[in-house]
C-alpha cells in the first residue's frame, strides 16, 4: 500500500527512509501499467511502436454549472449537474482508438482504448465549457452538435495547432442585466405578452445577457520527442499532471444588477433583449465565443454518461411578476406620453380646477405639435366652472363670456412641456357688457 502525497509533491528514498519532496510534479510510487488510475489520470500507452506517441486517460465524474444562457429573458435559471466523462471529445490529427473493453470493465477512456499524438511538440489535455443552452436555437442560430450536447469536454491538442485559441478563452461566469424605468411601460402585462402573469409591474425590462460564461481547467501537458535508443527512434513522453480526480467546472450565472433611468412611451418592442435577439445576441461582449465554440470539430459528440439526468434538474419557478400598476404621475395634470402600438400618443394625469376632475381625463391626445389644454364653462348664469373639459389644438382659443381656456402643456417634436404643475382654482369676474374676466391659481 502506497500513501499518495498532495498534488506538486513526491516521495525519495534514502538511507534514512523517504523524503518529502517539493520540486517534483507527483507520478506514482508504485507505477505499473496494472496500477488502477485515479480519475482523469494521463499515462503513456505502451502497446504501440517504440516510435509512436499514445496515452490513455482515465475516466471521470465532473460537476459543472449550466444555465438558459443567453434566453434568460424572463426566468435566469441555473443548475448543478454531473457526468461521468467516457472518451475525449476533440482531438486535431488525434487518432481515438478503442479498446472494445465494457466500460464496467476499465478504468480507462474510450473502453480501454488509447490516443495516438500526431508527432514530437507540446500537448495539452484539457477540459472546458461555454455557458450556452444550445438546444434553443437562440438568436435564430443553430449550434454545432458538440455545443448542443451542453456539457464539458475533454481536448488533446497540440500547442501550435489552431484549436489552442479556441480553446483557451477568457474564463468567468455568465452575465446578464435589465434596466428599471420609473416610468410604465407598454407590452409587458399578461395580456401583450401571452405570459401568465405581469412582468416587473411593467417597470422592469426583459433580462439581457451581456456575458457567455466559459471555464477551462489543464488536466495534463505532455511533451513529446524521439530519442534513439540501440539505434532505435523511440518515443519519450514526459507527462505532467495537474488534475487528478473528481473535476467542477464553475460557471455561475451572475446577475449585474438593474440601470435605473426615465423614459416616457417606452415599450416592449424596443426592449434592449428583444434587439439582442434580432441581432443573434451579437451584443453579448463576447459574442466571437459561440462561433469559435461551433467551429470546433469533434471526435465524437457521445462522450458522456449523465449521472443526474435531466429530469433531475429542476430550474426556479420563481416568475418575476408583479400586477402592473398604472402610469407615474409627477403632479396633477402632468402630460405624458403612453405607448399605443407602435408609436405614441399622450394622456394627462388627475387634477381638478375648484375641485372638479375633467369630464374627459381619460381621453388621449396626438403626438403632433400643439397645445393641450383645460376648457371651463358657465351655464349662462353664475355657476362657474359648469363644465370642464380637455382638448387639444394648434393654439389655445381666447376667452369668452361663455368660456375660459388655460393651456396645461405645448406638444414640440413629440415632447411635452409642461405649463402647469398642481391642481388649479379658477374665479370670473363679469360686469355689465365689459367682457368677462378670469383668474387662475395654483392649488
């Protein structure tokens, strides 16, 4: 029985027993071909030509992390799954040879088969994923069958070949954002959008992604070159290890946080995940990675053995829905713009003149230039105001004996500007044949 010492450090006899030392990556104590590996262990295979380089890896569990990335609209959703790795999945002049062994029957991958390396130089042996739920088409983009199996990889490759900036990215968790609009929105209640419920009390935009997630983790380099020993071009393989067991792959999908901002009108047509989308997520910062993970040629796309299945992994049913409230209001009578299809129109908020709400506060007025404004009238005795009213014009009419007008806001290039900000009371003043007089103040 051997005791195994951490990883980066060996044992070495002497006369005095074993030393621990430091300097030496960790092979084996008790080395042989008939030694059981440990899991993702790399060892030279020896039944090849003396001048061919081969290696076998062992088999594997690898915990990893994988989300609805970048479809997170309107549920984010992550989960923690588990496989047991069973063949290399990329190899770039790799040749995979099986070993036709059961696989209860071996510890080694490809059923106790072996890997051919195309030649001297430096290889790696490495395992990595992207972040991406690539059965959803998403963006309208189909991705490539090794992306669409959703789960981590095992490469060998050399260090000049191409694959080696495919697969060394950026590693990080996955990221998203959404904004928050002081102001209602348009198109995000049940009704528009077929969901079961509001969305975000109509404040909240869709999440957005803005970040694949990606991990990569080294389990072993291998250098190769040919000596020749008794006039024979033989193979030397000096592999370094630096994973050994059990592999996580962390890949958290990470939330930013929300931009707070103010913006009349706006609706779901615009919304920054719905221009994502249309644009194949092309706004996700590193957007180059689903394509370069797509270009990646595999070995094989059945290299895996799920350990929890799929139905073993259940996203959040959280929703994140709130009844949608109604349209903010400033002050009384503040004009504001209300998304109507695909452009706007205006509406006006409460207010009262002498304690009288406008008979039409519900109406809607065009988004064209003008004026919106209140109309107040007598009954031709002394009740006044009788009746009030909204109404909106190029200019606002002068005053009558029978009626008064007061502009609330002008309309320029589809703004508002407010000219009154508060509840109003109004007095008229008529004496004799002299035209009527009014007075307006604030409340």
């Amino acid at each position: 029985m051997s005791i195994q010492p951490g990883v980066g450090y060996t044992f070495t006899a002497s006369s005095l027993g074993h030393n621990l030392n430091i300097e030496q990556p960790w092979t084996r104590l008790d080395y042989s071909e008939d030694t059981q590996p440990q899991q993702f262990e790399v060892r030279k295979y020896s039944g090849v030509d003396k001048n061919v380089a081969a290696i076998q890896i062992a088999k594997g569990a690898v915990n990893f992390d994988q989300s609805n990335m970048p479809e997170v609209w309107g549920n984010p959703s992550t989960s923690r799954r588990q496989i047991y790795m069973q063949k290399v999945a990329v190899g770039p002049g790799v040749t995979a040879t099986s070993g036709g062994i059961a696989d209860g029957l071996t510890k080694w991958m490809d059923m106790g088969g072996f890997y051919t390396l195309p030649g001297d130089g430096f290889y790696y042996v490495t395992i990595s994923k992207m972040d991406i739920d690539g059965g959803l088409t998403a963006g309208g983009v189909t991705d490539s069958a090794l992306i669409q199996t959703n789960r981590p990889f095992v490469s060998v490759f050399k260090s000049d070949n191409a694959i080696y900036d495919k697969i060394f990215q950026q590693t990080g968790p996955s990221q998203y954002v959404n904004r928050m609009n002081v102001e209602r929105m348009s198109g995000y209640d049940k009704e528009s959008t077929g969901l079961d419920y509001d969305f975000g009390a109509c404040h909240t935009t869709w999440f957005n992604p803005v970040k694949y997630g990606y991990d990569c983790k080294i389990i072993a380099t291998i250098d190769v070159s040919t000596v020749t020993v008794d006039d024979v071009a033989t193979k030397v393989l000096d592999i370094r290890q630096h994973v050994v067991g059990s592999i996580d792959i962390n890949i958290p999908l990470q939330y930013l946080g929300s931009n707070l901002y103010v913006e009349e009108g706006a609706s779901e047509a615009t919304d920054p995940y719905n221009i994502n989308e249309e644009n194949q997520f092309l706004y996700i910062v590193n957007s180059d990675l689903r394509s370069t993970m797509n270009s990646i040629t595999p070995l094989t796309t059945d290299f895996f053995t799920d350990m929890l299945g799929p139905y073993d992994w259940t996203a959040t049913s959280y929703n994140f829905d709130q009844d949608c409230s109604g349209y903010s209001c400033a002050h009384p009578f503040h004009v504001r713009k209300e998304a109507s299809g695909s452009s706007f129109v205006f509406k006006v908020c409460t207010g009262s003149v002498n304690n009288i709400v406008p008979s039409n506060i519900a109406a809607t007025f065009s988004s064209g230039n003008g004026y919106i404004y209140i109309v107040c009238t007598n009954d031709g005795a002394s009740n006044y105001p009788y009746e009030v009213t909204l109404a909106k014009a190029s200019s606002i009419p002068a005053d009558t004996d029978s009626t008064s007008y007061i502009g609330i806001a002008q309309i320029v290039t589809g703004n508002a500007y407010q000219l009154v900000s508060s509840s109003l009371w109004t007095e008229r003043f008529k004496c004799g044949s002299t035209p009527a007089k009014y007075w307006w103040s604030n409340v």
